[in-house]
C-alpha cells in the first residue's frame, strides 16, 4: 500500500461518472422535453467518441492528453445511465395507471413494525376495471395484521393488494430522520397501508430462487440461534453480526454500539467477509502446492464469498467487499501487480452499473471512505511511528488502521448521525478478537449445532455488550449535537484530499489554509445566524399539540411531554439540535 505519484485510470474517471449520477438526479425532466434531451446527451455522447477515437489513432496513445475528453463521455455516461434507471419518469409506472389493483412481488424480508407487517414490493401489473396491464414501480406496502403471520409472507411471493396507494411523507418536523428521501433513493415513492382482509396471497413466487433459497437457509439458522441460545440479545447480536439477519436489538445496546463508534460492527460489511476469507485461504493452504490447486483454490473462495454475500441479503457494503475481494484474487492469481488505488475505484465503477441508486446508500458511501482511509492514509500514520517490539507494532498498527478508517469517513458521519465517538479506537481495539471469534464460533454452531458452543458463543456475546456498556460509561464518550451542512462535509473532504496529495506542503499550503479559513467562516457564520434567530414553531407530534418560541440558542417549550420521553426525542430534539438550542425551559413543569 503506498500513496500513488500517478493516479489510475478509474480513480480519474469514476468521479466524473458519479457526477453525471448525481446531475441526473437533481434535475427535472418533464414529458415534453425528456426525449429531446436525453437525444442531445445521446448525439454529443457519439460525437465525443468518434472525436476520442480520431484524436487516439492521431496521437502516441497517451491516455493523459484526452482525460478532460474521456472524462467528459463518463460525466454524460453517469447522467443518462442514472436517468434510465429512474422509475418514476417510466411511462409504465403503476402511479400513472390509476389501478383498482396491484400485483406486487415482495422484494425484501417482511419484519412488524409499529404492529404492521411491512415490507417493500416490485409492482408486476395493474388491474382497472377488470382489465389487467403490465406495471413497474416499488411500494412500500403496510398490514395491519388479524391472523395473518410474519411466517406468511416471504421474499418472492406474489400478491393483490388494493390500488388505493400515497406518496410517502416527509418528515413532520425540522431535523427529524427524512424517510421520504431515505426510500426515494430506494425508486419507492409510495406506500399502501391496507388491512389483512384487502389483501389476497398467491400461492406463486417469482424472485431469485437462488436468493430465495438462501434466505430461507438464513432463516432457518436464525432459528438455531433462537433454539440454542438463551438471551435474546445474544441471538439479536449473532443474527444480526453473523448473518446479516435484521433483528430488532435492544435500543439502550444499540445506542451503545453507536456512541462507541463500532455500529458497523452491527451492519455485515467488509469486516466480516475479510474474517470469512482469512479462515477459508487458510483451511485451503495445502492447494497452493500445485497451479491446478491453485485455480482450484481460487475457484472455492469466490464461490463460497459470494455465496456469504448472497447469505447476507446482498446489502451494499458486502457487495463492495466482495467485489474487491474477487478483484484482488483473481489479480493475484494472474501475477499481476494489485493497484489498491485502482480496485476500489473499479469497484465502485462496476457495482453503480448495476444499480446507480447505491450512491446515496449510507453503507455503500461509508464503506467505500472506510477503504479508501485504509489505503491512503493508513501507510501515512503507521509509518509515522516507530515500534519498538512486535507486541507493539502489531497494537500501532491496528491503532493505524482505526485512525485511517474513522478520518475517512467522520465528516459523513457528522452529517447523518450528528455524534463523534471519542472512544473509538479503544472501541475498535477491544472488539477486534471478541468479534472475530464470535463470527468463528457463530459458524461452527451452524455447521456442528453443538449446545457447549452455543453456551460459549453466548458468553462472548455477552462479554462484547458488557466491555461496549462499560466503554460508553467512560467520561465523555462522545461529542454530540454536530449538525456540519453539505458544504462544509464537502470543506472537509477537499482539505484531507490536497493533504493527502503527493506534493510539496510548501505548493500545498495555500489551499490548506484558504480551506481552512473557508471552514472557520462558515462556523461562525452558523454561530452568528444561532444568535439572531427569533421563530416560533409548532411540532407536530402524536399528544396533543407542542409549541416552542426559539430566542437565540433558548428554547422555551409548551407540552406535556417531559424532556426526556421518547416522543420528545423523536420529534421535538432534533429540530433543537439541528438549530443549536443549548437549553431548553418547559411549560408547565
């Protein structure tokens, strides 16, 4: 791993393509103007490669004299391809049919929330006035169950439901958890809520048998879990570790997780299938003695890689790790020279092709800064101290790689969870082989379904939630209410980027400060606007109605909600944070 003095080719050309993704989603298309534009795009986009391909035949070949002209054809890529990915300027669109009924297949794990079984679902055709059509779309659909069952309802299953469907709300109130936007970037911008009795089951699944049937295996070893083990925090945490299973944790561990900086620990990632790969490349160590053993190998590792990420549910930041995984191997296998800098580019190229909507995927943005800290900065901070013993070395290097991985991905961590964990790298340190053993035992539990390893396997579970509890009992675990906007996420990104680039400090300090002072600007600015403000608001909430008077950074509230209940947490404290209220006065006490 080193800083690279050339920059590879994906790494130039897949920021332009994420920009053309990004391009095609803020702007509005209408029916009239949508098929003469993306024409233009089209036309300019042909031009643009016979241009490329003469000035190529004309020249020495030397890719860096048409990167503006190369980067511009991946800029229009992103653009169109993000634009035919999008659903809802689909002429086919059920919103656009008017249906009496929908025939939706379900398309992710059914779970009950709020008493609702809810699950999203791919619209296959639309019934009006007795006349049935071909549809597309997603629904987010709600039931309000009698004696219908969670076991009822699986991923694949067609059913009817009534066309008496809305457009999903935003959110009530300032600063609360946009769910709209959340499911717009999912392509769901409806949901239907409707009663058991409204809803009609095919006994016909039409998904991918080969996710279905790995599901159903999923399921059945969560199962397991819940025969074998005896707390439900430890079946919680090895479902949701080990398997990707999204149980319903206890909200006071969960909160723990977070504030300790080790919720990806929660959420399977490339943490996980790097665990799976370590124990799998070494259980196969005796096929490297011969190149057929090798391919054999090789052929294995994929296959069982990608079957642990199918396992998973597909999620976004397993697909990356698994691409990137593959990638590397088969680059080994080739002899060829692996170029960190440009698989994780690659990855990210290849993995939007398929689906441009993980762009705005929190675990895929996430996951993808976690790599990138780990290959650019982490060489940078390990080398920067000597180690005297291997002991110590091995200790300052999983420091490095805590510290490279959080950099890369706190000021987008600021900007959705509002918190920075103080505690993190005694966090990550601690929950390094607690972790790793428990996916080892978790496996062999599987594959043995043996009660002493259940028993041990809850222990360590156990063991990890109580060190988590006890860390976030530390004096000032975490830094909280950092509400950065997208502009200064942007500031932060651009300064760890030209400190990171491969020149001069004394070329590059200039840039630094002017970032610096950019930064330094817009704070105080934030702090000037928190000092003016004068507004009233009322909160929309489920008991009867809150209204709150803001002067300056005071908060002067009308409710019979307590400070702390969870109503106010959820739809009141937000708003404040996000709007820098450091004391808040309550009508009547």
């Amino acid at each position: 791993m080193f800083i690279p003095t050339r920059i590879p080719f994906f790494a130039r050309i897949t920021p332009q393509f994420l920009a053309g993704i990004y391009i095609s989603q803020q702007s509005y298309f209408t029916k009239l103007n949508l098929l003469v534009d993306n024409l233009a795009f089209y036309y300019i986009f042909i031009l643009l490669i016979i241009n490329l391909l003469n000035r190529l035949f004309k020249t020495t070949h030397n890719i860096n004299e048409n990167i503006i002209l190369i980067s511009l054809l991946f800029l229009i890529h992103g653009f169109i391809l993000g634009k035919i990915n999008d659903e809802l300027i689909n002429s086919g669109h059920f919103s656009k049919k008017n249906p009496d009924l929908l025939l939706v297949e379900i398309v992710t794990e059914p779970n009950v929330t709020s008493g609702q079984i809810q699950f999203i679902a791919k619209v296959k055709s639309v019934q009006k006035k007795g006349r049935r059509k071909k549809a597309s779309g997603q629904i987010l659909v709600k039931i309000k169950p009698f004696k219908m069952q969670l076991s009822d309802l699986s991923f694949g299953q067609l059913l009817w439901i009534p066309g008496s469907y809305v457009l999903t709300s935003a959110p009530l109130n300032p600063g609360m958890f946009n769910y709209k936007k959340w499911l717009a970037r999912k392509q769901v911008y409806h949901h239907c809520l409707t009663e058991e009795k409204h809803v009609l089951l095919l006994n016909q699944k039409t998904g991918n048998k080969l996710l279905t049937h790995a599901l159903k295996w999923r399921k059945k070893q969560v199962d397991l879990y819940r025969k074998l083990l005896v707390k439900k925090d430890a079946v919680d945490v090895a479902s949701t570790l080990i398997l990707g299973y999204r149980a319903e944790l206890d909200k006071a561990l969960v909160l723990a997780y977070s504030r300790t900086g080790t919720i990806h620990v929660l959420s399977v990632s490339g943490m996980h299938v790097g665990i799976i790969y370590f124990v799998l490349d070494w259980l196969l160590l005796h096929l490297n003695t011969t190149r057929t053993g090798r391919y054999l190998k090789l052929l294995i590792l994929l296959s069982l890689i990608w079957f642990y990420a199918l396992l998973t549910g597909y999620a976004a930041s397993v697909i990356r790790a698994a691409v990137m995984l593959s990638l590397f191997l088969i680059s080994k296998m080739l002899a060829r020279k692996s170029a960190y800098q440009n698989l994780i580019f690659l990855a990210a190229f290849g993995m939007l092709h398929y689906n441009p909507y993980w762009l705005w995927d929190i675990g895929f943005q996430l996951s993808f800064l976690a790599v990138g800290g780990i290959i650019y900065l982490y060489p940078i901070v390990c080398g920067a101290i000597s180690w005297r013993t291997p002991a110590s070395k091995k200790l300052g290097e999983l420091v490095s790689l805590s510290i490279a991985a959080q950099l890369f991905t706190t000021p987008l961590s600021l900007y959705y969870f509002h918190l920075f964990p103080m505690t993190f790298i005694i966090s990550n340190i601690f929950i390094t082989i607690p972790v790793t053993l428990i996916m080892y035992s978790g496996i062999l539990v599987i594959i043995l379904k043996s009660q002493h390893l259940a028993t041990f396997l809850e222990w360590q579970i156990t063991l990890l939630n109580k060190g988590l509890l006890l860390i976030n009992n530390l004096p000032y675990p975490v830094i909280e209410k950092l509400w950065p906007d997208e502009f200064q996420v942007i500031t932060l990104y651009l300064l760890l980027i030209l400190v990171l680039v491969p020149d001069s400090f004394k070329n590059k300090l200039f840039g630094i400060t002017a970032l610096i002072v950019l930064l330094q600007i817009t704070t105080l600015q934030k702090k000037a606007a928190v000092r003016q403000q004068r507004q009233m608001i009322h909160f929309n909430t489920p008991y009867p109605s809150t209204l709150a008077y803001i002067h300056a950074d005071r908060a002067y509230i009308i409710t019979n909600l307590a400070l702390g209940h969870p109503t106010f947490a959820y739809y009141i404290q937000p708003a404040l944070d996000s709007m820098g209220v450091k004391k808040i006065f309550i009508f009547p006490k």
